[in-house]
C-alpha cells in the first residue's frame, strides 16, 4: 500500500539506467579530467579506483540495502535503524541540497555550449565572436549564466513532477547508451590527431611526482580522488539509499552494486581518454581547472573537426552531457524531495510531490545565484567571494582555493566533509553497531546468496572507516 503511494521502478533494467544515468554525469566528464588533470594523472588514476574497490562498492552496497529493507528516503531509513541515526539521514540530504546548487549552474552552461552549437550549424555565430576562448567570456555573461541556470532548474524539477516512473525511468534507458556512444566517437576523433599520445602518456604512464609536490602531496590526491569517487558514484549521501528504496525484492542487490560502480568508472575513463589526449592535441595545460572539458571540446569540435561536421559533433556531445547531468541532477532532486513525500505519507496525508519539488528548486535557485555570479571566482566577480565574506584571507596555500570561488567552497562542504562523513558514519553503524548481516540478509531476500562476506566484513568493520578518517584528516589540516 505505503509501496504504491511512493513508487517503484518498473523492471531492474529501468533501475539500473537509472542508477547509473545519477552515478554517470557532470562528475564523470566534467568533474574526472579536471581533478585528475590538477592531481598528477596517472598517480589520481590509480588512487582513485582502488577507492572504487575498496570503499565506493561497499559503501553502494550498504546504501542500496538500507534503502531497500527499510523502504524509506535516508532520515526515516536511517531512523529505522535507531532514532538518533536520523541526524546521519539529516546529513545524506544536505548533500544533494548543496551539490545541486552548483550542479544546475553548471548544468547550465553545458545548456548554453549546446545551443552555441545548434545555432552554429545553421550559420549563426553561436559563441559570441569567442571561439576557443567562449569559457572566459561566458562566465562574465551573469544575465546569460542566470538564464541558463533557471532553464535547467525547471527541466529538472518538470522531471521530478512526473514521478518515478514515468518521469525517470522513461528519459534514462535511451539517453545513457547514446552517451556511450558519442564519446566512443570523439576518443577515436581525438586519437587520430597529431600530438594525442601525450594525453595517454599522462593518464597511464607510471609517474608518482606529484606525491613529493608540496602543494598537493599523497593527501591532496587522496582527498580529491576520494570527493570525486563519492560525486561520481553518487555515494555518501541519500542518492543511493532512496533508489534503492523503490527497488524490489527480486533484484541482486550484490549484482547492482558492482554493475554501478563498474559502469561509472568506465565512462569516466572514457572521459578521461576524450579529454587528456585532446589537451595534449590542442596544447591545453592539463591542470587548468575546472575549464578543462570546455576549452579542450572547443579545440575538437571548432579547430579540429571544425566546419559543419563539428558543429553537429559539438551539438550532439553537450546534448549527451546535458542528459547524463539531467539524470543525476533528478537523482540529487528526488534524494531531497522524497523526505518530504516520506514525511507526508506518515502524517497520512496524500503526498505533494510537485509542491516539494518545486520549494526545494526555489531554495536551490536562491542560493545557487553566488556560484554563478561569481565567475567561477575567477576575478572582478559581482559578489563576494566566501574568503571575503568570512574575513579570511584570499586565495590559500597553492592548491587549497576554495575560498576564493563559491562552487569550490559548497564542493568542499559537500564531497569534501559531508559525504566522507557520511560514509565514515554508515560504515561504522554497520560494521560494529548493526552488523554487516542486516545487509547480507537484505541482500539474500532476492534469493542469490551473497558470497563475498569475508570481504565485505573487513571492508565495513575496517578498511572504510580507516580510509574515510585519513581523508577527513587531509581535509581538516588543509581546511585550517
Ligand atoms: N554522480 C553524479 C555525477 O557524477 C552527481 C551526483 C552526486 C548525483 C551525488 C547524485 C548524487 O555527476
């Protein structure tokens, strides 16, 4: 009964697009390069997918569970286990709250790269006169940079109004294999061109410098490469668990849980593999920030393939890009809207989903605006950078710049202390308090055994919990 009031997926293959369509997104395209451009390459890449193994299945697998055995959106779920664990629910929607509001403005962007494409195929000039350069000109657009933030806000929140299935189920199951798609075509593109292998060479050629860099360390590239799995995957937060709630019984939680993680690392790697080779071709620094996709993809579609080809190329790819952060985007949406369709079905009342949608789109729009008028704090902003505001001083020691620039400020509160804290605090409850059996258990309803116990325990009772305090360490020490 309480099942049908929130909804449920219609088979696992909608499940599973849609899981993969929130873990595959801007963090994967956008978010990958960039941080494994700034954090040494190959030394980023081998951090990162032994977090995968280690902590981002496991952590996917306890979400999953708890979700599903409990039914319910994070607080209640985490309140099911014991009342005071709400306040680890609390936390799981914070997150998405936050991420959302630098995630629509950048959403926006992709919006405002894909229309520049769309009118350059029919002979307009879609980047204003700027060309390579339209990232520096864009970010100083404010009125530009509002409108497409407000374009991608109502999208999403359109989306989330029309429920789980018809809404998020329909749009992902085309959306995420054409995605596959486009990139297969410009990682050949981009191979083909002169000067490509130095992309390669920096991604998968052994080089460990970066740890004796001063700036960065073992536990800047620790740290980053830990945010960014729990982004990517989606993780560390209430995502997962409210997927997993509108699961069935039927389906292999285990199975799921590596199909995720798997698929999410694949696109990032061919993200990776779009992007570096394409710097190297194009001769873009390959630590420029979070510019790096953008200015990289001008030099494909405009100066390499150039002409009509790469206007409809372009066109395409940002299309593609703008459904995988459409995808995640709901996910980070509904992960804060079903608290109160959740909290709403247990008062007995009949539950507002476009009423909660719509009040948290507001709030997001609101305090979104910083992050895009900020220009990405590049300078010369139109409002205050969060140092100023706080009365730090600007800029920081070399890498640590989240104060001088609003979306690195509200990443750090989001993938930098609230999702490790998050998963810390998960792995914890299940190692020691709950026990890992609750979700082997859960995880055994669907009939499969689960056959990876050993590992698991381990995982849970120690290696998480040991990791996650490391990463929240080099967080703090670099916070002060
Ligand atoms: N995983 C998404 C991405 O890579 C972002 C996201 C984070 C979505 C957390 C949901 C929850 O873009």
């Amino acid at each position: 009964m309480q099942e049908h009031n929130r909804g449920q997926w219609g088979s696992n293959l909608g499940f599973l697009m849609a899981a993969v369509g929130s873990a595959v997104g801007l963090g994967n395209i956008w978010g990958f390069p960039y941080k494994m451009g700034k954090t040494g390459g190959f030394a980023f890449l081998i951090v990162y997918l032994a977090l995968v193994l280690l902590v981002g299945i496991v952590v996917m697998l306890g979400e999953l569970a708890l979700g599903r055995s409990t039914g319910k959106s994070p607080i209640e779920a985490y309140g099911a286990l014991k009342a005071k664990y709400k306040i680890v629910g609390v936390m799981a929607i914070i997150s998405p709250f936050v991420i959302l509001c630098f995630y629509c403005v950048l959403g926006g962007m992709v919006m405002r790269y894909m229309l520049g494409f769309l009118v350059s195929i029919f002979g307009a000039d879609g980047f204003s006169g700027q060309g390579d350069g339209f990232f520096g000109y864009l970010l100083y657009d404010y009125k530009g940079m509002i409108l497409f933030f407000i374009i991608f806000l109502v999208v999403n929140m359109g989306i989330i109004m029309g429920g789980v299935q018809s809404g998020i189920e329909r749009f992902t199951k085309i959306a995420m294999p054409a995605l596959a798609v486009c990139l297969v075509i410009i990682i050949v593109f981009v191979a083909m061109q002169p000067g490509a292998k130095g992309g390669y060479e920096f991604m998968f050629k052994p080089d460990f410098s970066v740890f004796s860099d001063p700036d960065i360390g073992f536990f800047g590239v620790l740290k980053t490469a830990a945010g960014q799995m729990f982004f990517s995957l989606s993780l560390g937060m209430g995502a997962m668990i409210t997927y997993g709630s509108y699961l069935s019984k039927k389906e292999s939680l285990q199975r799921n849980s590596l199909i995720i993680p798997i698929a999410d690392t694949v696109i990032a790697l061919m993200a990776g593999m779009m992007v570096m080779p394409a710097c190297a071709a194009y001769g873009i620094d390959f630590g420029k920030g979070p510019g790096l996709l953008f200015a990289s993809m001008q030099g494909v579609f405009l100066d390499g393939m150039g002409g009509t080809i790469g206007n409809v190329m372009g066109f395409l790819f940002y299309f593609l890009v703008f459904i995988a952060a459409i995808t995640s985007s709901i996910s980070l949406l509904e992960a804060c809207s079903a608290t109160i369709i959740d909290k709403q079905i247990a008062k007995g009342k009949a539950p507002r989903r476009k009423t909660a949608a719509g009040i948290f789109t507001l709030c997001i729009f609101i305090l979104g605006l910083p992050i895009a008028l900020d220009a990405l704090g590049s300078g010369g902003a139109l409002v205050k950078a969060p140092y100023e505001l706080m009365g730090l001083e600007a800029g920081g020691a070399g890498y640590a710049m989240w104060n001088d620039c609003w979306l690195d400020f509200y990443d750090l509160i989001a993938e930098g202390i609230l999702m490790p804290l998050g998963a810390l605090l998960m792995s914890l409850i299940f190692g020691w308090v709950v026990g890992p059996k609750y979700i082997y258990d859960e995880c055994e309803q669907s009939g499969h055994p689960f056959k990876f116990k050993p590992y698991f325990d381990v995982c849970f009772k120690v290696i998480v919990p040991i990791i996650m305090v490391v990463v929240l360490y080099a967080q703090i020490t670099d916070f002060f």
